[in-house]
C-alpha cells in the first residue's frame, strides 16, 4: 500500500450490468462522482476490454475482477495479457502457485495491483462446512491473508468483518478492498457478510465495492453522494486512516 487513496478513489463502483450499453449509460450518469469502476464476468464477453481502456483513456480507475485461478504459467500469461490493458486492481484467487504466476505475468508493471481473494462474501460458516473446509471464516481469511503476503502480493479482498484483524496484523502493507458492502437499511441479496460504508471504513477498508445500493437506485448520483459523505465522515473519526 503507498499511502491512503483520495476519498473519490476509496469507492468502486462495479459494472456488473447485461450490456455495454448499459455500463457506458451508468458511467455517464454518475459522471464526476465516481472514478473507480469494476469490470468483471458479466461483461468482459461482450466487450469489457475495449470499455476498461475507453475508461482509463477517459482519466478513470479500473478494477479487473477477473479472479485468476489455474497453474501457475496459465495465470502468469493472463495477467501478462491483463497488463496491456492498464488497469489499476486484478484479482487473483488466494492460492500459492497462482499468486506467484500473477507476480511473475505482472514483471515491472508499476501501475497494476494484485488483489488475493481470501474468502468471498456470498460464504459463511455452514458454507466452509459444505466444502469440508475445517476453519472458521475469519481463520480460514487470515490464513489466506498471511498466503498473500508471503508472495508479495499488494492487497487483498475480504470482507470489512476482517479488515480490522488484517490491518492489525499487517498495518498499512496490504491493501485491503472490500465488496458486501450495504448501506443502513439495503437490502443483503445474496451476500451474507455484509457491513455499512462506515463501518467498513473504521475497520480499515481502503477501498469498497458498492453495486446495487447504487445501480439500482432510482437517482444513482445521490445515492453515491450519500455513500461518499458517510466514507468521509468515518474516515474523520477512524484513526486506522
């Protein structure tokens, strides 16, 4: 981590929408609210490469959600490929020879982040159980925290219920990004380990990945106004920041 992101920057907003179309109608509305967007599964089919770098040409932040996960060679040409694109974040499923294949794709790139994902938000404790998986959620997430370090990775992802325990054990070392992100009274969808903005802020999020608290609103813009104003507020009281 090289020192705490301007307030605009702490906010991703992922495009997980059907269409091209509708992703270039959500970054004009948001307009100068937003600068970070991710693009992920649902749109790199239909053209998600060519909208990262009209984005990035436009002076925005791009967070490719593409989490990695194969032998080490397969990943370390993806993310060669992925560097050409010029985004900021890329995702890399917490696993030893994959991390070490996204480093060695990455080489000198100075500009490109990679993300670990410890344990995705969509699970909880019956879910480890069901994959026969003898951790807690927080054991299992910092254990895959201390996988990522140890390869020199730049940040993780996990959810803000871990953040405060992931920047007590590594300080300001990793970055740590956080989706299952809900403002007071959304709705959770499928997440299961959700928290607020603020919270998520105090606990010692660099970044959060809000979505549909946002792309679903029926005004988007004061949606994202809200969001950034409760970050901003957190932020002055949180001394993690």
């Amino acid at each position: 981590m090289t020192g705490a992101p301007d307030l605009i920057d702490r906010l991703i907003v992922p495009l997980d929408v059907s269409s091209l179309e509708q992703a270039e109608t959500t970054v004009a509305l948001l307009g100068d609210r937003a600068r970070f967007y991710k693009i992920g599964y649902q749109l790199m089919p239909l053209g998600g490469a060519a909208l990262a770098r009209r984005l990035l040409g436009k002076g925005k932040k791009v967070f490719l959600d593409f989490k990695f996960l194969d032998i080490g060679a397969t990943v370390e040409k993806g993310v060669a490929s992925a560097v050409k694109l010029g985004g900021d974040f890329i995702t890399i499923h917490a696993d030893p020879d994959a991390l070490a294949g996204a480093i060695q794709g990455r080489g000198n790139n100075e500009r490109l982040k990679i993300l670990a994902v410890t344990v995705l938000t969509s699970w909880n404790e019956e879910t480890l159980k069901q994959n026969r998986i003898d951790m807690s959620v927080h054991e299992l997430v910092l254990y895959r925290a201390e996988m990522a370090a140890r390869a020199g990775v730049d940040g993780i992802v996990a959810s803000a219920r871990e953040a405060a325990a992931i920047r007590a054990r590594f300080g300001s070392d990793l970055t740590i990004v956080t989706p299952g992100i809900r403002p007071a009274g959304a709705a959770s969808d499928d997440q299961k380990r959700i928290v607020t903005p603020a919270e998520a802020i105090k606990a010692g999020a660099d970044h959060l990945v809000i979505g549909r608290p946002i792309l679903n609103a029926s005004n988007p813009r004061a949606a994202v106004r809200i969001i950034m104003s409760e970050m901003d507020a957190a932020l002055g009281a949180s001394p993690a920041h």
